[in-house]
C-alpha cells in the first residue's frame, strides 16, 4: 500500500471517530480533523442541534480549532480530512482558510461543494475523495435509518 494511502487512511479513522460521537449525540454523523506535518492540530464532529448552530458543521469545528492550534487563520501546510464530501459553506471556509489538502470519504451528490461549484478552494488546494467510502456511507446510512425506524 502507499505511503500517501496509508496515512490518508490513518487520518480518516480518526476522522470517523470524530463521527461515531455526532451519531452518539444524535447529530448527523460527520467528522473531520486537520493535520500538519503528520500530527492533528484540529479536530471536530457535527453539532448543529446540539448548539442549534446551523454553521456548527464538523468541518468548522475543526477549522477553528486548528486556526486557533497555530494562532492564524491560513492553513495551506494543512490537510483537511472529512467522512463526507463538504458542504458549500464549508468549502468557502476551506478556501477562505487556504486549506493544502482535503480529502473526504463519502460523496455527497445532493449537498455537497461539487454540486455547486468545483472552483470554491483555494487554488493551491488538492482533493481526494473516497478515503474509507464504505465505512462513511455505512455510518450515514445506519443514522439515517435509525431516524426512519
């Protein structure tokens, strides 16, 4: 396995972690973290209803959290990794914060940043999605039928 793999998988575990605590206080079961030169210097789960926050999103949870880690608000020697695709709010404040890297797990065609438009990061910005898809989407997916049940 690759290097770059391995470890985008290694961060991605940590980010489903952050995760299973949004499913755990019964928010939508998204995590993030933000890393730098292979340590977490930020990290966050979804929580919008238990803030009642329609911005408490785990993307910028872990935003500010790193911003506040490094005492500014650029994160370019940084990677963004995500369970699921960002939102269009989010990924403004991706590239707002100048983010290197984002790499999500699930795709997220009815939300998701794409949807609208590809051009909102940074243009040094790269992206890699599908890190641990099965395991985002089986997250997702056993949330959401628990709320239909």
């Amino acid at each position: 396995m690759e290097q770059q793999q391995r470890e985008d998988e290694k961060f991605m575990r940590l980010a489903l972690g952050e995760a299973r605590k949004a499913f755990d206080e019964e928010e939508v079961p998204i995590g993030a973290v933000v890393v730098a030169a292979g340590a977490v210097v930020g990290r966050g789960h979804n929580l919008v209803e238990t803030l009642a926050d329609p911005t408490a999103h785990a993307e910028m949870q872990a935003l500010t959290a790193a911003a506040s880690t490094f005492g500014g608000k650029y994160l370019q020697e940084c990677t963004l990794y995500v369970t699921v695709e960002p939102c269009i709010m989010c990924a403004g404040a991706i590239g707002w914060a100048q983010v290197g890297r984002v790499v999500w797990g699930a795709d997220d065609p009815k939300k998701g940043y794409r949807r609208y438009s590809e051009a909102v990061f940074h243009p040094r910005t790269t992206v890699a999605g599908g890190v641990l898809r099965e395991e985002c989407e089986e997250l997702m997916a056993s949330f959401f039928a628990a709320l239909r049940a």
